[in-house]
C-alpha cells in the first residue's frame, strides 16, 4: 500500500495557485518523497522532489514540513493544461507504490 | 531532452495469444521497470530489472510475465498466453543520470485482450 495519503480531487481557478497536500507520517530518514502527474492515460509525469529542504523548479515548488511527516505541491499559476491525477510518492529508490492521487481540476 | 519510448502504442490480441510490449529506455539509464494500470485503477508495480535480471518482482508478475533486454537497447515485456485481465496500459521507467532515483515513463502501451 502507499505510504501517502492525498484528498481525492481539489478545483483551482485558472491563473491561481494550486496548493495540493500529502501526508507521508511514516516516512523514514532516507526516504524521499516525489511528485509526478498523469494527464488522461498518458505516462505518469516527473514534477519534483526533495529529501527535507524545500525545492523549486521550473514546473512546482515542494514545501516539506520540518518533521517531513507533509509535503505541499504548488503549482503557482494553474492553466487548464495542469488538469491532471497528481501523485505523491515516498521512495529511497525502490519501485514506487502509486496511491489513486489527487484528481485537479483547473477550471477558466 | 531525452525520452523513454514505448512500442505499439496500441496492442489488440486474442485471448491465448502472446504478446511483447517493447520499451527503449533512456541511453545511459541503467535501471528498468514495468507498471501497468487497468482503466480507471492505480498505477501498479510489476518488475524491475537491472545488470541483466530481474531486481524484484510483484504477486501479479507470475509466471505468464517475462522480461528482457535482449539487445542493449530494447526492454520487453512478453505476455505467454493473455487473459481477459490483463487489459491495461502498460507504462516502461527508468533511472540513471545525476537524477538517480527519478524515474522516467513512457507513454505506454495499451493492451486489450478481447
């Protein structure tokens, strides 16, 4: 089973800020923990990662908490095309566990 | 930049028949996986393959299920005999680079087993 909990689906208006949360209270010290998305039934999607500091890249930024036990995605301005199944995945290079994920819808 | 590639995008077959899905990973990556997902369900782990075998392997990746990386560029998935339920996308990964664990997928493979 995933070690992730994520609320089923959030809407975001276009042009806002997506903030989507996961809880990962039994990640271990060497875990990481990753974001992909999956737009319809294409291949799931590279967003970001992090161990503990908070990152930003060119997609997101990932907000990890200081006990690493949550994690925030935010996708700073949302357009439609973000409309997608976003995944968050705790791993320290072992396959991955998918849970069903987050479901956003980016309305205009 | 380069991407995993996966081949056909879309597979019909008959019950009983075997089928390969075929994958090629990204050039310098050195760690191999299939998932698969059935319509409307989770993303599911099947194999992960590295140094030429298999590193670990889930319950659904029996004995029907094999894989291979038979000429160093190629990753398949071979199906022996295909049953009703093993409809489903079927996604190839890897890993390598200086992004060691992220794992790159393909766009997939639709397989449907009539």
């Amino acid at each position: 089973d995933a070690k992730t909990t994520q609320p089923t689906s959030m809407d975001c208006a276009e042009g806002r800020a997506a903030n989507l949360p996961c809880n990962h209270s039994t990640i271990s010290g060497n875990e990481y923990v990753y974001w992909y998305r999956q737009i319809h039934s294409q291949g799931p999607q590279y967003i970001i990662h992090g161990l503990k500091n908070n990152e930003t890249n060119e997609m997101a930024s990932l907000i990890i908490t200081e006990d690493r036990k949550s994690s925030t995605l935010i996708l700073p301005h949302a357009t439609l095309r973000d409309t997608a199944v976003y995944y968050c995945i705790v791993t320290h290079g072992q396959n991955f566990v998918f849970g069903p994920g987050t479901r956003l819808s980016v309305l205009p | 930049e380069p991407e995993v590639t996966q081949t056909p995008s879309h597979q019909v077959t008959q019950m009983g028949q075997e089928v390969i899905l075929r994958c090629v990973p990204i050039s310098n990556h050195l760690y191999f996986y299939w998932y698969r997902q059935i319509l409307g369900q989770k993303v599911e782990f099947l194999v992960s393959f590295y140094n030429n075998e298999i590193s670990e392997k889930s319950e659904i990746f029996d004995d029907q299920f094999s894989v291979e990386r038979p000429d160093g560029s190629n990753f398949t998935l071979k199906i022996r005999s295909t049953k009703l339920e093993d409809s489903a996308m079927y996604f190839c990964a890897s890993i390598g680079g200086f992004r060691f664990l992220t794992q790159y997928f393909g766009p997939g493979t639709r397989l449907l087993v009539l």
